[in-house]
C-alpha cells in the first residue's frame, strides 16, 4: 500500500513511519521540521521504501506531492500541537491545524486519494465532560484554541465525506507518551518528566497536581493507525486511550520511581487552557477496529525512560 504521512518527523509519525515501513509500505513522509527532527526517520530514511519532503502542510506543494504520489491513503498528523501554544498564538495554530487540514483534505479530493486518517485530540475536544471516561457520543466543548482547531478539522473531515465523497476516519487521541518524545520545551509531561530527573534537575507540578490524563503510549496509537489503513474507521470518530485517569502527582511518582529519583516535585500555579480530568472510553475503537492498548503505564514508563537515558543531543 502507498501511504503518505504528514507530521512524519514528529513523536508519533516517526513512530508509523517506521511500522509501516517494517510492515512493507511504500511511504512518503512530510514535515517542515518545525518541531519534528530528522533524527525520528534515521532508519526509515535507510529503506528505498521511504521517501521524505521537508514543506509546511499549507503550502501547494502539497498538491504536487500527492499527484505525484499516488497515495491510497494519507495519514494526517501534523499538528501545531501545543495548547499553550494556541492559547498564546491562536492565530497560528488556526493556520496550521485548520487550514493545514483542509489543505490536505483538498490534495486528497482533487486527486482522488481513497481514505483519510486524521489525528485528533481526545484531550482536548470534549473540553471537561459531565463524566469519565468519556464517549464519542458526548457534546464537545473544548477549552483552548487547539481543541478547537482539532474539533473544528474533524468536521471538515464529515463534510469532505459528504460532499465529496471522501472516506475518513478521527482518531481521537489520549496523551501520548514513550519514546522521541521531546523533554524540552513544550513537551509532553512524561518525557518533561523523565528527562529532568535523569539529569538530576528539579522538576514542576503546576495546580495542585490532582488534575488527571488519559496516558496512552505511542506503539498502542500506531496500532489504531495501521487498523484504520483498510477502511475499518471510515465514518467514524473514536476514542484511542486507556480508559485510565492519572493525576499529574501520580505519575511524578511513577516516572520518579522508574527513574530511581527522589519523588519531590516544586508546584507551580495552573496554566491557562488546561482542563481538570479527562479519561476516554474506547470501546468503539475496540468494536469496529479490533484495538485496545497493550502496554500499561508501568511498562511503557520504563521503556520510555530507558530511551531519555540514552539519549544523545538531537541535529534536525
């Protein structure tokens, strides 16, 4: 099968790039390397499966990479991924997640693409639920600019299905987390984590450390991807985590514990756009894909902090 991935250089892309091409696809990646790092695709860029174009996903050469391609279907992770971020620049991330999406839903219908898988945030769109875990069927209300963005690019997805006939699935995503995870910056809170304790720094709970994540590790999210390749999620929108609600202060410890550290995090006030509690339901996922997460929390803790220990400094 010919797949093209947006966002192929990021955490989770690079972590499909890689299945996919060990499954034996031919793939094209893309990424503006804004976020994303070469370093991701050092063994996919070894395989005369894969192919990689460095543009942002609004630009028209977008256009001219699937014509040429031909892909049979388009995997679309790249994302402005930062609530933070959207909260700061919203504008910005309109631009990228909005725009971007709708970008590539028209490269996809102007060349007849067959199918559309889209990354959405199950973390952000359902804003804070009336209770947990939540399910598809509950109203969105998301609380930030990104889960707005997202929310808003899954209807788009709905219409180009309707008008346009094209076939696409939303994965709507839990937090994320394992190996490639960026520890610096604007990252995701395990790797934050976890690459401040190998090192011996001070880590940062901010609020009070009882707000709650549906943690989710990367290999388990490529398996819903790769589930979806056939069509088995055209239509629908579903939850991809674990169910599982963890508090911020939990998991200090058990990264803490993973490590071998001292569990003695500093606190900090909350920050604007982020939500109390969110846990997903996946039983659709698991009904109509055959999906549910593998590796628990422990397990994917220690494999993660296994790959921040032997981490080197990064190049793009």
């Amino acid at each position: 099968m010919r797949v093209l991935v947006t966002g192929a250089a990021g955490f989770i892309g690079s972590h499909l790039v890689d299945r996919l091409v060990a499954d034996g696809h031919r793939v094209t990646g893309l990424d503006d390397l804004s976020t994303g790092r070469l370093d991701n695709l050092g063994a996919a860029r070894k395989s005369k499966l894969f192919g990689f174009h460095r543009f942002d996903i609004t630009s028209a050469d977008l256009m001219t990479v699937v014509a040429r391609d031909e892909p049979d279907v388009v995997l679309h992770l790249a994302a402005q991924m930062d609530v933070r971020k959207s909260v700061a620049d919203p504008l910005h991330d309109t631009r990228t997640n909005v725009l971007g999406t709708v970008n590539v839903l028209e490269a996809c219908v102007r060349n007849q693409v067959p199918r559309v898988v889209f990354a959405s945030s199950g973390g952000t769109v359902y804003g804070t639920p009336p209770k947990l875990p939540a399910t598809e069927r509950m109203t969105l209300h998301p609380a930030s600019p990104y889960g707005s963005a997202k929310a808003a690019a899954e209807t788009y997805l709905a219409a180009y299905q309707r008008l346009h006939g094209l076939p696409g699935c939303s994965l709507r995503l839990g937090n994320v987390y394992g190996p490639r995870q960026d520890p610096h910056g604007e990252a995701g809170v395990v790797s934050v984590f976890a690459g401040a304790l190998v090192k011996g720094r001070p880590t940062t709970v901010f609020g009070d450390g009882t707000s709650s994540r549906d943690y989710v590790y990367v290999d388990d999210v490529v398996d819903a991807f790769v589930r979806c390749l056939g069509g088995k999620g055209d239509g629908r929108r579903l939850n991809i985590g674990s169910g599982v609600g963890t508090t911020v202060r939990q998991l200090h410890t058990l990264v803490a514990r993973a490590v071998g550290s001292a569990d003695a995090p500093e606190f900090a006030p909350s920050r604007p756009g982020e939500l109390p509690a969110i846990a997903l339901d996946s039983g659709q996922a698991r009904r109509a894909l055959g999906w549910e997460p593998v590796v628990g929390l422990k397990q994917g803790l220690a494999q993660t902090v296994e790959w921040v220990r032997g981490r080197r400094a990064p190049s793009r």
